[in-house]
C-alpha cells in the first residue's frame, strides 16, 4: 500500500492504483483502480470529499437524516443497505451503503463520514454492482486506512 497525506488527512491505496488530486471531478482526491480490460468502462474508486459545515450545526445525526433524505429523493433508484453511526477506535462517524444507477452504471457504493472542527470528511469507495463482492475488501481497506491528522 502506498500512502497520500494532506493537512487534515491521510489515506492508503495500491501501488497499482491511480490517484488523481485536481479535482476537476470535484472531490479533493480519487483513488481509481486499473481497468480490468478493454472491455471494462468502469474504474472502481474511492475518494474523499471535505464539506464546510461552520454555522451549520451539523453532527452525525443530523448528517445521517439528510443524506437517507438526499437519497431517497435525488438517485436515480436508490436503495439504502445499511445506514448507521458507527463508534469507532478513530472515533464515531457516519457509514451508508446503498446502491443507485448512474448513467450506464449500477453502482454499490460505502460512505463513511467523520466530522471534526466544523468539517466533514468524506470518504467513499464506489464499486459496478456486481463487482462489489470483488472489490470490496480492497475498497474497505482504503477505507479503513483513512485517518484525520488535525
């Protein structure tokens, strides 16, 4: 696993994957793995997203409510897995997996959010549906490696 580190974070990925840090896509950083073959459209990834949340008073739970709403009524069909706060070692945070369609893509997706000083950080890995259960212990791995520095 090779190492990323910006001021608030740091996170692990493989060697074999990509990263991209100019976030033209939007988020502050995407981690994509290699295509399989010509034929594979699709990169699994994960990324990090950082929401200014100052003057919002925002916490966990409120975090939770708005995201199961934002996905009920904005992804194209959208469907919840598990949603919960989770107490964790590097502290508690927010994990959602669900599951949409986007363009050509049935995606499964896992978010897990933590938030510190006024911010929340972001952190998903997004998977074809049907390769999730291929990609997924390598995605929680990245996942997991993800810590906050500040």
């Amino acid at each position: 696993m090779t190492s990323f580190s910006r001021d608030s974070y740091k996170i692990q990925y493989p060697k074999s994957w990509r990263i991209d840090t100019s976030k033209t896509m939007g988020p502050e950083l995407f981690v994509f793995s290699p295509l399989e073959n010509q034929n594979d459209k699709f990169s699994e990834n994960v990324n990090v997203i950082i929401q200014d949340l100052a003057g919002q008073n925002i916490d966990l739970k409120k975090y939770k409510q708005i995201t199961e709403g934002q996905l009920t009524n904005m992804a194209t069909d959208g469907k919840i897995v598990e949603s919960s706060i989770v107490k964790g070692n590097k502290g508690d945070y927010y994990k959602i997996i669900y599951s949409r369609t986007q363009g050509n893509f049935r995606l499964k997706i896992t978010s897990l959010c933590y938030i510190k000083n006024d911010k929340a950080y972001l952190v998903t890995f997004t998977s074809e549906f049907d390769k999730y259960d291929q990609y997924n212990k390598i995605g929680q791995e990245i996942l997991n490696s993800f810590s906050l520095t500040k």
